[in-house]
C-alpha cells in the first residue's frame, strides 16, 4: 500500500532537496555494486543500532554468502566505500 504524503514545500526547499539527491545518487553511481551494497549496509545498521561499524555476524556472514566475498574483500570493499564517499563529500557536498 503506498500512501502519498502532501506537504506544502517552498521552491526554494525543493530545490535545496532535489541537488542534495542528485549529489547522493551521483555519488553512489561511483561505487561498484558490491561496494555499493556493503556501503549501504553498514550506514543502515549504524543509523538503527548503537553499535556503530560492526555489524552482527550472522548479518556479516549473509552479506559474504550473497557478495561471494572474504572477510577481508568486505573489509576493503567498505573501507573504500566510506573513502570515496568521504572525499566525495568534501569535494561536492558544501555547495
């Protein structure tokens, strides 16, 4: 079921909106899939635990299965994942 929320925006809010979206999909365009998914994953699990960066191992060892990773690859993988972004970021996101 989808319900279609109306809120009454400003143009100029909108617009603000719309460039930050733009620089995100922009920015996760850059990561390769596989970074993309690892990424993702560990910036949801930060956002909805307060156990930061580690993930739980079944989690862990579900996103190895899927990805046909090592720990170590998902290891790299993440850490250049939050680099790029990072430098992304500082590049792009203050405008």
């Amino acid at each position: 079921m989808f319900i279609r929320l109306h809120m009454e925006i400003s143009k100029e809010k909108k617009a603000v909106v719309l460039d930050r979206f733009e620089h995100i999909k922009k920015l996760l365009d850059r990561l390769s899939p596989k970074h993309r998914i690892i990424y993702l994953t560990y910036k949801q699990y930060e956002q909805e635990s307060k156990e930061g960066f580690k993930l739980p191992r079944k989690l862990l060892k579900n996103l190895r299965t899927e990805l046909d990773l090592t720990q170590t690859t998902v290891r790299i993988y993440k850490n250049e994942g939050f680099n790029e972004v990072e430098t992304y970021l500082k590049i792009y996101g203050s405008k």
